[in-house]
C-alpha cells in the first residue's frame, strides 16, 4: 500500500538518536507527503536501517541529496 500511495523511496542507515534530525529536516524541507519504517534495528556498530518513502519525486531527491552520506 505504501509504494502505491508514495511512489518514491529511499533508504537511510542512521545512528542511534539522529532520526529526529532527519523528521525535522523532512518536516522542514519536503513539500508533499512523506513517510518512514524502520526496517532493521542496530546490531553492533552499524546503525538502524530507515526506509522513506515520498509522493513527490523532488521531495526523494533532496533526501537523498541531503541524507545520503548521513
């Protein structure tokens, strides 16, 4: 249902208590619609796996542009 509704997606890898970062961020910055899940919890030292999901293709490519090396 998600993919239907936000065709966009980008997935986000995150260390332990910067995802309000990125929510404000996307608060802040997207114009459309916008979503999240968690798909993977932390294991060691890797961080918590995010997936985000967008209605507009503009929105997905400022996220990514934004968060891909976060």
């Amino acid at each position: 249902m998600i993919r239907q509704n936000w065709p966009y997606s980008s997935p986000v890898n995150l260390a332990y208590g910067h995802l309000e970062r990125v929510l404000t961020w996307c608060q802040a910055s997207c114009r459309d619609d916008w979503r999240w899940l968690l798909r993977d919890s932390a294991t060691d030292n890797q961080g918590w796996s995010y997936q985000f999901y967008f209605k507009d293709g503009r929105d997905a490519l400022a996220f990514q542009l934004r968060w891909s090396t976060a």
